[in-house]
C-alpha cells in the first residue's frame, strides 16, 4: 500500500464532507458540533501514524498531581476507553485523542475514527465535568458553548 500523503488525507476529509483549515503540511485543524458543545479537532500526520485530538474536552484546567482521586479517576475512565485516550497536558488541559496507522488507512478508517471520537467527547466530557463540579470544587466549572 502506497503511504499515506498529506494531499491524500485532505481528499478523504473533503469526500467526507468535513471542513478544515490547514495549518502547515501535515497538521489540520477543525472541530465538530457535539449535542451540548462544539469540540476543536486537531489533526497532525507522521509517517507512522495519523493522530487525532479533541483539545481542550472540557472548558476547565485540572490539578492532577494536587488531587490524587481526579487522577485515579481518569485512570479508571481510560481504562474503559477502547480506540482512544484521555491526558492531561503539562497545563492541564483534558484532551481526547486517538492514533491510526497510516498503514491501509482509508475512508472508512476516517469515518470511524471520527465516529469514535464524537461518541466519546459526548460521553465522557459531561462525566469527567460531573466528576470535577461534585468534587468539592468552590466554583463550578462552565463546559465550552
């Protein structure tokens, strides 16, 4: 199979009717409509792998390292994930993403991917929001609009 190119992925996002802005050569940013919120998409492509993050998740910084139970908890919501991951960036932002090797990846492969992801930040976005909003925090946090 001939290795995936930037201009190869870009037909595919277009055949898939998904608007993008691009960024550089191998990098896209774009963002879908969930049922309560919109979710920035960022797309990088590597040689090996085509990676996918929904950045920030949810519209709050968290503390890991200062509250222990949030950490276990996205631990244990990890671990039900399949496809996909949940992190926390140095700054705390929650990120959703998934990798797919570039190796045979096709159309379907993008419409499955994304399928997850959208599934995913419905799903887990109010959770990981309920889990921080009931966890003694002083203010609630808002979730992005």
């Amino acid at each position: 199979m001939p290795q995936l190119t930037a201009q190869d992925f870009e037909s595919m996002l277009e055949d898939y009717g998904w608007s993008f802005e691009k960024i550089d050569d191998q990098q896209w940013h774009t963002g879908f409509q969930g049922g309560q919120r919109y979710f920035p998409l960022s797309i990088r492509l590597s040689q090996t792998c085509v990676s996918f993050e929904v950045r920030p998740l949810i519209d709050l910084l968290v503390d890991c390292p200062r509250d222990h139970g949030l950490a276990r908890d996205l631990l244990e919501l990890n671990s039900r994930l399949q496809l996909a991951k949940i992190g926390v960036s140095d700054l705390g932002e929650v990120s959703l993403s998934c990798q797919v090797l570039t190796n045979n990846f096709s159309q379907d492969t993008l419409g499955r991917v994304l399928g997850i992801l959208g599934y995913y930040a419905d799903e887990i976005a109010p959770e990981i929001y309920e889990k921080l909003a009931t966890g003694g925090l002083d203010e609630l946090p808002t979730m992005l609009s």
